[in-house]
C-alpha cells in the first residue's frame, strides 16, 4: 500500500535518502519489532523507532518508573513515578505517532514464557540490563531464528552488536564462560551510568535495527561496538572464530 499525502509530508527527510526512498519506508511501516526491557536504553530508542515509523512496536518489561530512573530513562517525568513503565511508554509513544501501534506486555522475560513472547518479530532488540538475561534472549533467538540486537551500558561505557543467526555467531560467543566479576547479580541498574552514553548506545541499536529491517548498510555481525565517552574511544572487537 502506497503512502499516503500526510505520510509522504512526514517521513519526507527519510524518504530522501537514496538508501531509503518511498519502498523503505513502506517496509518499515510493516515490520514489527520487540523491544525487550523499557529501561533508559529503550527510552531514546523506542522514540526514535517510533518516530521513523516502524509500525509495529511490542515493549516487554514488568518494571515501575521510580524517581532514580528519570536522569537517565527521558521518556518519563515526576508523573510517571511508580506506574507501569510499558504502559507509560505505549501512550507517549501513540501520541508522538499515529501511524504506529505499540502492544505493552508486563512481564519479566524468562525459560518459561520465552518462546511464547518473542516469536514471531522481525528482529529483537535487548535493552535488558544484566547478562544472565541478555544470554536466554542469545539462545531464545537462535532457536526461533530470529535476529536481535544486543546493548548495554555501564558508566561511561556502551557496547552493541547485531546477531542474524543463518549469517553470524550469537553474543554468547564472546565468552567462553560468565566472566569473573560479572555473575548472575551484576545489573547495569546497580551500576554509576553517564547518561549521555546510554543516549549515544542506544542511537546506534536503533540505527543497527533500521539498517536490518531495510537491508541497507553494514551490521555488527561477529563483531562488538565498545564506545567510551569518557576517553571518546571506540573499539571493535571481533567475535572469537
């Protein structure tokens, strides 16, 4: 189905990249994407998904905003504190787009309802903030075949990758073993974070999950983005063979 008058007006600057063009932004207005954790990485990011229209949106998380989320998580304010984070972000998301539909899913991803909740995307992006979770979606994925987008954040300090499973190895082969000093208590949560990094993370997730959806560019495929804001370095490490 062609654009319309008033979807032609709206994704104009998108549309004019030669990349992009009328065709990709009717492929981004059919795709459907799961956003896993509504944290401060998913915060910029769903905006930025919604924004550009990608018009199926489904955000899984179970947590409440409270007032140490709002300095990093910009999509909530005072008002929002202790209510339902993907409820929160479903109606500021719907009204920043009505082309978009946004399904919120208050539950806390696990063995038991994996499958059930993240079959059927396009791609799935993780936002979650602590590996034990990050390594079930690795596995979650690659049995569903279904390709996904890791980050994460840790104070000055972000990394991202792109997993397509018929085409690259999964996060998970980056280690060989749960590192030493992170085990199944380490959460980002827990951690100091510079907000300014969770923004330039999560920017660059969006950007690895458009560029899949449209089939344009270069992924991080067999390969992590570390950027560190403090140093103003960035590191690609590739994925062990």
């Amino acid at each position: 189905m062609p654009l319309s008058n008033e979807q032609r007006d709206k994704y104009f600057h998108s549309t004019f990249l030669k990349e992009i063009k009328e065709e990709g932004q009717i492929k981004l207005l059919n795709s459907h994407v799961a956003v896993i954790g509504c944290g401060g990485l998913a915060s910029s990011l769903l905006i930025h998904l919604t924004s550009m229209g990608v018009g199926n949106i489904t955000i899984i998380d179970d947590d409440k905003v409270n007032l140490s989320n709002l300095p990093r998580q910009t999509i909530f304010t005072n008002k929002d504190i202790g209510l339902y984070k993907v409820d929160v972000s479903k109606k500021k998301l719907e009204a920043l787009n009505n082309d978009v539909s946004i399904k919120s899913v208050k539950e806390r991803l696990n063995e038991s309802n994996g499958h059930k909740l993240l079959k059927g995307f396009d791609i799935v992006i993780d936002c979650t903030d602590n590996f034990e979770t990050k390594f079930l979606i690795d596995d979650l994925c690659h049995e569903l075949n279904t390709p996904f987008i890791t980050a994460g954040v840790s104070d000055y300090q972000g990394q991202v990758c792109t997993c397509v499973p018929s085409k690259s190895k999964g996060f998970k082969s980056l280690f060989s073993v749960l590192p030493i000093n992170i085990d199944e208590k380490y959460k980002e949560e827990d951690q100091g974070v510079f907000p300014p990094s969770i923004g330039v993370i999560s920017e660059i997730a969006c950007s690895e999950a458009i560029k899949y959806l449209l089939g344009i560019g270069s992924l991080l495929l067999d390969q992590l983005l570390v950027v560190n804001l403090l140093t103003n370095k960035t590191q690609l490490i590739k994925f062990p063979k």
